[in-house]
C-alpha cells in the first residue's frame, strides 16, 4: 500500500542570492513595504539576511555592503520616509496603547525594537498613560473580571495580567470592578 504512494518531497530550503547594492536595495524595500522598522531593528534584519546570504556564499565579504546599507540605503530611505524612528515610536505607542499594556510594558517593547530613551521620551509620550484605563481594556479584550463569560480562578487572572507588566495593585482593582464602573472609567 505504502509501495504505491510517491515519495515524500524533500523540503529544501531557498538558497539565498549572492548580496549586490541592487540585491540590498530591493529587498530593504520590499521589507520596508511591509513592515514598519526603526532604524536599529531595520538593520538588525538586514545583517541578518546578509548573513544569511554569506554561510551559503562563503567567498563574499561582509564589511562593503555593510558600509553600503549604512552609509548610502538608511539615509535614502530615511530622507524618502522609509524610516522614521520618530512616526515609528509613535504608531507602536498608540498600537500597544490600544492593547491595553501597562506603560511600562509600551516602554520595554519600544527598547526592544531598537528604539533609545530619548526618542520614547520626546516622540511616544507615556506621561498621559494611565495603567487602570490600560488594564480595563486589557480585561475586556482578554474576557477578565467583569468581561468574563464564565467563571475564572482569581489567581490565574491575576497571573495573566501580572504577566503583561500590570502591578498588582492595578491588576486586583481592575478586576474587582462591576461593569458600571468599567463603563463610566473608559467613557473618559
């Protein structure tokens, strides 16, 4: 029965190209078309699918492009609009902002895509965040608390949101809450 069937394909993997400033160019662009990046995760992709290219094509050398991506591609694609760490910080702050996460949690997400202190203190602007509205949208997005459609240990929702970056003194008063008081807090 099994001496009838074709043989499983094997699975192989794409061989990268060979990296060339146009090879660079057009596949920064493709990514950027697609993906919104600062300019540190930007480059982190980059050196990523540069190395890539290089473990299949051994004899290319790494620093010229390098200095190409840096030097000539950021600040093109900067001066066109491609990358703008500034926009960036502020669409991902209002993106996590929406998630209901705590502000600590937007800030620690901010870092981890490459973005420095500064530019999340001038451009992503947390001093207006409020951790309870954050964590009320955060329970009825997650069905928590008063959202809940069955009933849930306490604990575990506790857990939940102690695992989003909500203090526990935020995390139990939003889930305490009754519905009434969640809907006059986020009318606000």
């Amino acid at each position: 029965m099994d001496e009838d069937r074709p043989p499983k394909a094997q699975s192989k993997r794409k061989i990268p190209k060979r990296i060339s400033e146009s090879y660079l160019r057009n596949s920064a662009l493709y990514y950027l078309q697609r993906h919104p990046a600062s300019v540190a995760h930007f480059l982190t992709v980059m050196d990523r699918k540069m190395k890539r290219s290089l473990r299949a094509h051994p004899d290319q050398v790494l620093e010229p492009f390098m200095a190409f991506l840096r030097e000539k591609l950021v600040p093109d694609f900067q001066r066109l609009g491609f990358l703008d760490d500034a926009l960036y910080a502020a669409g991902l702050k209002n993106s996590l902002t929406r998630k209901g996460l705590p502000k600590a949690e937007i800030k620690r997400r901010l870092k981890t895509k490459g973005l420095g202190g500064e530019t999340i203190d001038e451009h992503a602007n947390l001093d207006d965040h409020n951790d309870l509205n954050a964590a009320l949208i955060f329970i009825r997005r997650k069905k928590l608390g008063a959202f809940a459609t069955r009933e849930k240990d306490p604990q575990k929702e506790l857990g939940s949101m102690a695992r989003y970056g909500f203090s526990y003194d935020i995390a139990s008063r939003a889930l305490k809450m009754d519905m009434a008081e969640i809907e006059d807090l986020l009318e606000d």
